[in-house]
C-alpha cells in the first residue's frame, strides 16, 4: 500500500518524482531486510516476495518518471534475463535470505518486465527469452520451466508471421502443434504409466491440428499432406507411437478420398473405374477373411496387444 502511494505520488506530482523513487527503495530495502531477519519461516519468505514485487514497482514508477528511457522499453526484458542469471545462481541463504523467492522471482520478473515494456512485440526479445529459459531449465533440471521458453518460442513465430501479413493456416497451427508435441515428450507426469492416455491424446490432438489444418489448406491439399501424412504413419511404426500410426493413417485416408472427389468432378469417368477396382478388392478381401477367419482373427489380436504397448 505504501508503494502504491509512492507511485501515486509520483504520478500526481512529477517535480516530486524524486522523492517518490526515493521512498520506494526505501520501501525496497526495508521488506529485504526483513527477510534476513530470523530463522527461515513462511514469513520471511513472504517478506523478500514483497521487497521483490516492490522492485518491480519501483522499477514502473521509474520508467514513468522519465519518458525518455521510453527508447530502451524493447530491451528491458534483455537486461531482465542478464540480471536474472546471477540472482538465480547467487547463494542467498549465505548471506541470510531463504533461496526460493530469489530464484521463483528470477523465473517471473523477466516476463513481467517483458510485459510492462512491451517486449512481447519486439522478435529478439522474444528469442532472448526463450533462450533464458531454456538455459534455466537444463540447469535446474525442471522441465517444466522450459514451456515458457517453448512458448515465448511461438510467440515469437507468430510476431513475425504478423509483421509480415502472412495468412497461411499452416504456418500459425505448425509451432502450436510442436509445442504440444515437445510437452508430450518432456513433462514427467505424462512419461508415468498413469499418464498414458493423457499423452497419447496430446499428440494425437496436436498432430491432428497440424495435418488438419494442412488437409483443409488449399495450399497444403493434394500431395503435401499425403507425404506429410505417410511421414506420421511411417515415424509411428519405427518410434512405436499410437499417436502418430493413427492420425497418420486417417488423414491419409481422408486426403486420399478428398482427391479422389475432386479427380471425379475434373473426369466424372473415373468414378466408374475407381468403383471396379473398389469393388474389386472389397470382394477380394471379403473372400480372403472367410477363407482364412482364424489367422486374421490371430493377427488381428496380436496386433491390438502390440499397439497396447506402444506409447
């Protein structure tokens, strides 16, 4: 409440600006110094919180202070990051700070000044970023840290994408559908037994939303998504993954049918053909069940018990 004054007052008085920084480090100070006080409790995590969350306001209050530094809003997310690194590292309880607010607020503050400053428009801040957290997340070993760097990832892809008015359905679902992908692989309670299906149906989604997306694009209709389909069918079989057999096969399906439609309103004697053959082979494979029931019955067993062991 006190740095919300000392902003107030900064704003209605800007002679006075001032003072009101001055107060506000003041404010700063005071909560960290707290937080050294005592043995490590609730409490004085609570208070390095409040000094942290108080910097950034100071920091606001600052940059309301002096429209000039307006030049640099691009770059603070930047100088966030690179501040971000040793606050991370540094040793805190040595010196009498419990260790987790410093490191939960190097994770946050990048993104909250990328945020305030308008980062999330500008592409390299965006790529600096993703690049921060993935770093964060290989040395820390938590995983899940590197979805931000995964995310600020495809903002950034989107960003450019709209810089240059590019309208292809693909190229906007494509880092989405990756994205989802890579969390399906990497996120630890989906490699757990009991997250099984859970991350069977991530994939599928995502990989739907990819080949879907390519199948209804003109651009994409025809022979890229067959290929792009007989790829996911093909990386199915060899890494043994439900997901990407499955979806592979029904595209492919469905593109094949799509062609097959329009091959008949271009030459409308196809039709006829293609239903022969059809028939033809629906006949064939009918005759070959009868004639052979309990090995296909076999192999279609064995067939349902191998995929129930396939990721």
């Amino acid at each position: 409440l006190m740095l919300g004054g000392a902003i107030g007052f900064g704003f209605a008085q800007a002679t006075l600006g001032w003072l009101g920084l001055a107060i506000a480090v003041a404010l700063v100070l005071y909560a960290l110094s707290q937080g050294r006080l005592g043995p490590p409790n609730p409490v004085q995590a609570a208070w390095v919180y409040a000094g942290l969350v108080e910097l950034i306001g100071w920091f606001a209050l600052g940059r309301s202070l002096f429209p000039a530094l307006g030049i640099f809003d691009h770059w603070w997310g930047e100088v966030a990051c690179a501040v971000a690194v040793p606050v991370y590292w540094l040793p805190w309880p040595t010196w009498g700070w419990p260790q987790r607010p410093w490191r939960v607020m190097a994770v946050a503050v990048p993104l909250a000044i990328a945020l305030i400053t308008g980062g999330f428009d500008h592409i390299p801040t965006l790529w600096v970023l993703a690049g921060f957290y993935g770093w964060l997340a290989w040395h820390s070993g938590k995983m899940r840290v590197s979805y931000l760097s995964v995310g600020c990832a495809v903002w950034a892809i989107w960003v450019w994408l709209g810089n240059r008015s590019i309208d292809d359905s693909l190229a906007w679902v494509l880092p989405l559908g990756l994205a989802l992908l890579y969390v399906a692989q990497v996120d630890p309670a989906l490699k757990r037994a009991e997250g099984k299906e859970r991350r069977h149906w991530l994939r599928a989604i995502a990989l739907a939303m990819i080949l879907l997306t390519a199948l209804v694009t003109e651009r994409w209709a025809g022979l890229p998504v067959g290929a792009m389909a007989l790829g996911a069918i093909a990386a199915g079989l060899w890494l043994r993954i439900r997901a990407l057999l499955y979806v592979g096969t029904v595209v492919f399906v469905l593109n094949a049918l799509n062609q097959l439609v329009l091959l008949n309103a271009a030459f409308p004697f196809i039709k006829w053909v293609m239903g022969i053959v059809v028939g033809i082979a629906l006949i064939w494979i009918a005759a070959d069940v009868e004639r052979r029931r309990d090995q296909w019955l076999q192999l279609t067993q064995n067939w349902g018990q191998d995929l129930d062991l396939w990721q």
